[in-house]
C-alpha cells in the first residue's frame, strides 16, 4: 500500500493517492513508513533468521521510528523540519493535516508505537514480547477510535487534533500492520486462542467480526437515521439497544446450537474409540506373541498377557519393577547391554535371539525384534518389543545344525557316509545341474542317485523348480547361506501327498572366493508337520470335553454360563428374544435309594436324550446339576417355550423307562429375558417357577412371575 501510494504522488494518480477526495491522501512520508515497516514485518519471519536480511530487519524500525519522532516533534514543538514535503510537494493541500504533506499525529503516534513493538519483538525475553503486543494493542485501539471518526463525521473524534488528517487507507494499514506483529508474536494468549483448532479458536473466529462490526454498523445506522430526522437521540439509543441485543442473542444462539452438535458429535466419537480401544488392548493382550516395552533405563513399562503367562509372573511383579536384564541369563546380559545401547542409537532391530528365565528358574528362548520410541527432540524416551518362542524351531535348528556337522565331516572322510545319512544332500554346480547326491534325497525326490547326475532341478523336480531358483538365489549371486527355510511340495515318487522339507544351502567356493555351486541339506519334517497338526486338533478335543457332562454328553454348567452370557449380550446389542427353562426329575432321589444310582445315572441318561430331542438344533441343553438341566432357546419367547415344555412333560409321563415300572415325571420352570435382566436373575426366574411347580404337585409347567428390573436389582443388593 506504501508503494502504491508513492507511485500515486510521482504519477499524480488520485486513486493511488487517496481512495475518495474526501477521505484525505496518505501523507509521503507515512507511505515510506509504511513501507520500511512492511519489509522490516517481513524479514521478522524464522525463515530469514541468521541470514543479511534478518540483519537488515534490525534496523528498518529504527529507521519508522525516525520518521515518527521527527513528526511528532514538529506537532510538540511548533517547528518545520522539513521532512513533509522532502520527496513530494502538496500544493493542493491534498494531506488534510494541520501542515502541507504532513502525516496526522495519529498516524505518527502510531507508527512510534509499531516501530517499538518491531524492535521488541526480535527480543527472547517474554517482558519484551508482552510490551511488543500491548503496543500493538494499543495501536489497534487508537485506530480504531480514528475509523470512528472517520464513519460518524465531524461530530464524533473526528473534531479532535489527534485525529485531523487521518486518511482511511492510512488507518487500514497501520490496523494490518498491528494484527501482523501480532500474529508473529510467539504462540501464547489470545493468539493461541484465536488459531486454536478446538472448541474456543472455532467460537472466537466466529464471534469476534461480528462483535467488531455489528456495533459499527448499528452506530452508523443511528447516527444516519438521527441525521435523516427520523427520530431523536433518545429513540436512536433504544432501536441500537434492541437491534444489539437481538443480534447478539440470536448469535449466541446459533454458536450453542453448533456447539451442541459439535458436542454430541464428539461423544459418538469418544465412544466408537472407547470400543475401538478396548478392542485394541484385547488384541494386544491376547495375541500370539509377547510384547513389553522398555522405558530409557531397560525397567519394564507394559509387558502383554501372553508373555507374561510364559514367564510365570503377575504383571505387578514386573511392570515398573524389573529390568529386561533381570529376566536374562548371565551369558545374555552382556550381549544384551551392548546391543541395547547400539539399539537407542540406531531406533531397531529383528530377530535377536535371547534366552529368557522364567520365575521358576526354566529358560525360555525367545526372538526379539524392536523399534525405539523417541521425542520431539529425538530424545530416546522408551522401546517397543515384540517376542515370539523360538523353543521348537531352537530344537530343529539345532538338531540340523549338528547333522550338518556330521554331514560335513563324513563328506570329507567317507564317501558311503555321505551317501547314506539321514538327511537329504546334494551338490549343485553353477547350471543347477546334480553333481552329486546321497540316497535319502534321491529317495525322497523319487529317483536313483545314478538318474540325478548331471540331470537339473527342473529335469528331477519339475513342480518345484521355479521356487527352489529364488530361494537359491542368495547363494548362487552373494554367496550367503541360506539357512532353515521350509520347502512344501509333492514329489514324483509321491505325487498325490504334500510334503514338508526343512532345507539349508550352503555356498562352494573356490579358493578365489568364487562360488562354484551349492550344498543343499534337506530334512523331511512331513511327519513333525502332520505330528503338529494332530497336537491342535487334539487340544481342540480337550477343550470341547471341557465343555461337556460326561454323563449325558450334553453341555455342562460352565458352557451353559458362556452361552447364556453371550446370548445375553447379542439381546440387549441387537434385539431378539431369549428364553430359558429349567426342568427337574420329580422324586429323582428316590429313585437313586430304591434302585441304585446306576439305575439313576440311566434315567438321567434317558431324559437327557428326551430333552434333546424335542429341541430345536439352535437350542443348547445343559445339564445343570444333579438331576437339573436347562434348556436356552435363543429368539424364542415364553409361550413356545411353556409349549415345548409341555411335550416334553406329557412325553415323559407317558413313557417307562426300564428298570421301572411306572413312569416318571418332571418339573418345568419358564423365564424369558426382560430389558436389562442379567443371566443370574433370569435362571433365578425360571428356578423359583420351578419351585412352585413343585409345590403344586409337580408333574407340570409353571410359567415365572414378571418381574420389573428394579425390583430385581434391590433383592439382587
């Protein structure tokens, strides 16, 4: 805006010189003002720190204040320095100030004070950049005084010397040269407040120009409608009052409402997180592998729920407790404090192997692999580890390890003991090509060791060919072993069974170092493989006969708990119904005295099967206890319930079940589940029905009282 205004003076422009001819021109020397202090905001930014320009940004201001001192001191003292017309004359009086060309005193005053906050503001000290904003503060509210007076004429400040001459353009470049020394000020108060993402920065940028202008413009207003005699002051303050209360009320009303979304909006999200989080800290919890963190000093911060099920330790005995090193073996501390150091510098490693101890004195050897966790100011502050128990691939590790020990000393002393070892070994030369081979590998790839010589991998194992080239690749191209890799294929002597092979491949060279082919160990680990799967399946039968009455085959109290809670849970998530009944064999103990509990266990047997087989596939019978059992009927309510009880009832007293010889009957108990019931409080229902059946005569179906969930809660207190 400086220079436009110095390009309107030489160029004799009006547009450039003064916005309209009566809002005054921009005196000369306020457009030099503004445009040193401009340059001088300018190379204040970080960018420019350090730097000739940052330099020259110390002394721009010096050279505002200059200008400002110099015209404040022709106001005070009465006298003509000269600098009012040095670069351009103002015949015309263009300049409405008290003198030709010369700024107004507001306009220098406020240039003094710029100019001071641009010289603080390159300061550290907070004093100085709190003194720095004041002034800019202060410049704001003196300017703003002088807009006033330019929108409500000569009757308002306008009439006072401070503010003759005063030019609009020149006060809307003074206001953004205050807001910008503002905004470089360091990130503190309003400024912050302002800029803030949240609640209040949102609230402020949309308050703060309507509280700016609206009470400018309703000023204005009144004072054109007083002007135009349209009523007299005392009504011009009360619509001013009015309109300023409706506008601010319906503002504030507005700014609610949007908060109150905003509001709700934020508890949907804290709460979808909350279950995102609880979902996170399970899988972290129970994942397949250990994880702990480390803080700076190696002291355990967080440790998982498996791996601390592999150590033997409570959490409490471990978090902020015990080091990594505590957990080691003396053999490992040393490598451990090495590496931990190289680690905090280089932020990761894998697959480090350890031997950990666990609290029984066992050892457990584990694979480590971790990232380091640093600062904003790169500061190592903790480490993130993940463990994975390398036991079993320890053993075959070392189980081929030593066999290819063997291997490579019988290679070299007997050529039968190479032919025959209990693993597979071959020689490849740099073509891929069989140079020589023991009889386990020809066996296992389904030829002799004769037909392998000289023959490719893709002459003898055609359906593996490919795949074996990449895995040989390291070896052939930088003559790395590569070691413990797991081949999975079919052979031509066995081409309908998959097989699994835990092979190494060793590099040949010469005595230059150049790799002239490759040794290959192949263990058939086909049945250790199938040996594996069989352990799963069979702990998966384990834990389905945990789940089971071994008396009736049919679910036991604790898979009915499961199933009753989980049932529970879908209810009240997703609606449905749920029903529960509860059945007992009438005078069961006198059946057990009269003719011996064998004879009562084959009853038991007996109605169990009756149950079973009046209920619906989706139904779970279990047995509850005793001569109790319990029926769940997911999306069932109580009426089908008391019906299929009542088939079972009749079928039961209509059947004898030998060794007896008059029939036996039951008692049935129904509940089905009400909003907000626990699955304590609904068998408790479907109990005390069956109580009162039993009280009735037995031999019946008795439906269970409602209940409202208040009342359930106070006898459940």
């Amino acid at each position: 805006m400086g220079a436009l205004v110095l390009i309107g003076w030489q160029a004799d422009i009006e547009l450039f010189k003064s916005i309209h001819s009566e809002l005054g021109a921009m005196a000369p020397a306020s457009a030099v003002a503004f445009v040193f202090a401009g340059v001088s905001l300018l190379l204040l930014r970080p960018d420019y720190d350090g730097t000739r320009l940052g330099s020259v940004a110390r002394v721009l201001p010096w050279v505002v204040l200059a200008i400002s001192g110099m015209t404040l001191a022709e106001y005070l003292l009465h006298i003509n320095l000269g600098i009012d017309e040095l670069l351009f004359r103002d015949p015309a009086h263009e300049v409405q100030a008290a003198y030709p060309g010369r700024m107004s005193i507001i306009g220098a005053l406020g240039f003094g004070l710029l100019g001071t906050a641009l010289l603080l503001i390159r300061h550290d000290s907070r004093t100085a950049h709190r003194l720095a904003r004041l002034m800019a503060l202060t410049t704001s509210v003196l300017l703003l005084m002088g807009l006033l007076s330019l929108l409500y004429g000569r009757q308002s400040l306008y009439a006072r010397p401070i503010f003759h001459g005063v030019a609009l353009h020149t006060i809307v470049a003074l206001l953004l040269l205050a807001f910008g020394i503002l905004a470089l000020q360091p990130a503190r108060g309003f400024k912050t407040l302002l800029a803030s993402a949240g609640a209040g920065g949102k609230l402020s940028r949309r308050l703060l120009p309507f509280a700016f202008l609206t009470p400018l413009a309703l000023g204005w207003l009144r004072l054109q409608g007083e002007q135009a005699d349209l009523y007299q002051t005392g009504v011009g303050v009360d619509l001013m009052v009015v309109a300023m209360v409706l506008l601010f009320v319906s503002v504030i009303w507005w700014n609610a409402l949007l908060l109150d979304v905003a509001d709700t909006k934020a508890r949907r999200a804290k709460a979808a997180l909350r279950e995102a989080a609880d979902e996170m800290v399970d899988l972290y919890e129970h994942a397949p592998c250990g994880y702990h963190s480390l803080d700076a000093d190696g002291v355990f911060v967080r440790i998982n729920d498996t791996e601390l099920s592999w150590l033997g330790y409570a959490r409490d005995e471990v978090v902020g407790k015990l080091t990594f090193l505590d957990l080691l073996t003396p053999g490992n501390t040393n490598f451990f404090e090495e590496s931990f150091q190289t680690f905090k510098f280089q932020g990761e490693v894998k697959d480090v192997e350890f031997e950990m101890r666990r609290k029984d004195g066992s050892l457990l050897p584990v694979s480590l692999s971790a990232t380091a966790v640093r600062d904003a100011a790169g500061r190592f502050v903790m480490s993130r580890y993940t463990v994975f128990d390398i036991t079993e691939r320890r053993l075959a590790r070392q189980a081929l390890a030593r066999t290819n020990e063997l291997v490579r000393l019988r290679l070299t002393e007997i050529e039968q003991i190479y032919r025959y070892a209990p693993v597979g070994l071959c020689n490849f030369d740099r073509e891929y090509r069989y140079v020589r081979i023991n009889d386990r590998l020809a066996q296992i790839n389904g030829f002799s060791p004769e037909a392998h010589i000289g023959k490719t991998i893709w002459d003898m194992v055609p359906e593996l060919a490919d795949h074996l080239r990449e895995i040989y690749r390291p070896v052939y191209e930088r003559g790395e072993p590569v070691l413990d890799v797991e081949v999975h294929g079919r052979t031509h002597q066995d081409p309908e069974t998959d097989h699994d092979w835990l092979a190494s491949y060793l590099p040949l060279k010469s005595d230059n170092g150049e790799v002239i082919g490759m040794t290959a160990v192949v263990l058939d680990i086909t049945e250790r493989k199938r040996t594996e799967q069989a352990l799963r399946e069979s702990e998966a039968a384990v834990r389905a006969l945990s789940m089971t009455d071994p008396l009736t085959g049919l679910a036991n109290r604790r898979r009915l708990d499961e199933a009753l809670r989980s049932e529970i849970h879908r209810v009240q998530r997703y609606g449905g119904r749920l029903s529960a009944v509860i059945t007992d064999l009438d005078h069961f103990k006198r059946v057990n005295d009269e003719h011996g509990h064998q004879v009562g266990d084959s009853l038991l047997n007996e109605f169990a099967h009756l149950i079973r087989a009046h209920c619906r596939e989706t139904d779970l019978v279990a047995r509850f206890g005793g001569e109790e059992f319990v029926i769940l009927m997911p999306e069932v309510g109580v009426a089908e319930a008391l019906a299929c009880a009542e088939r079972m009832r009749s079928a039961l007293a209509q059947q004898i079940i030998p060794p007896l010889t008059q029939p036996v009957t039951a008692s049935f108990g129904a509940a089905e589940l009400v909003p907000g019931e626990s699955e304590g409080s609904l068998l408790r229902r479907a109990d005390k029905a069956l109580y009162r059946g039993k009280a009735a005569g037995r031999n019946c179906v008795v439906l269970a009282e409602a209940e409202t969930l208040v009342g359930m809660e106070r006898r459940g207190a």
